[in-house]
C-alpha cells in the first residue's frame, strides 16, 4: 500500500540523486541506462571498464547505493566485479 509517508520517503530519497555505478563494456548500452536513471533522479556513473568501476568503488565515498553490471565482460566479468 502506498501512503503518502512512503511517497514523501521516496521523493526525498530521488532528491539526493542516489548513486548507481553502470558497468558496460558496450559503451551505447551503459550511456543509454545512464541517460535513463538521470532523467529519473538518479545519480549515474557509467564504467566501460570493469576494472575502473572497481577502482571507482574503492576510493568512493560515499559507496554507490546500487551497482548495475553487464555479466560478460573483459577483462573482468560481472560476478568477479561484485566479489
């Protein structure tokens, strides 16, 4: 059930630009999601190197609150990326 508590919850949370790494090797795919979540609020870094989302991850702060990654890739496939 959505009350107005959980839309003034949500609105606030789209308001700080919540930050999600895109991880693509296929540059269009990862700048056509980026395009996406930015016009709905979001606060996208797009990464067509899965080595530099990593590096990316380590030094950030704050940590991304999502990470949305393509599974086949190199040198670093998804999962490795996750692990």
């Amino acid at each position: 059930m959505v009350t107005e508590d959980t839309k003034t919850v949500a609105a606030t949370e789209q308001e700080h630009g919540r930050i999600i790494y895109v991880v693509d090797d296929e540059s269009l795919i990862g700048e056509v999601v980026e395009a996406i979540l930015k016009l709905e609020g979001f606060a996208p870094k797009f990464f067509a190197d899965p080595r530099e989302a990593y590096n990316a991850f380590v030094e950030s702060d704050p940590k991304p609150d999502l990470l949305l990654t393509d599974f086949i890739m190199t040198p670093m496939n998804g999962m490795e990326l996750i692990e």
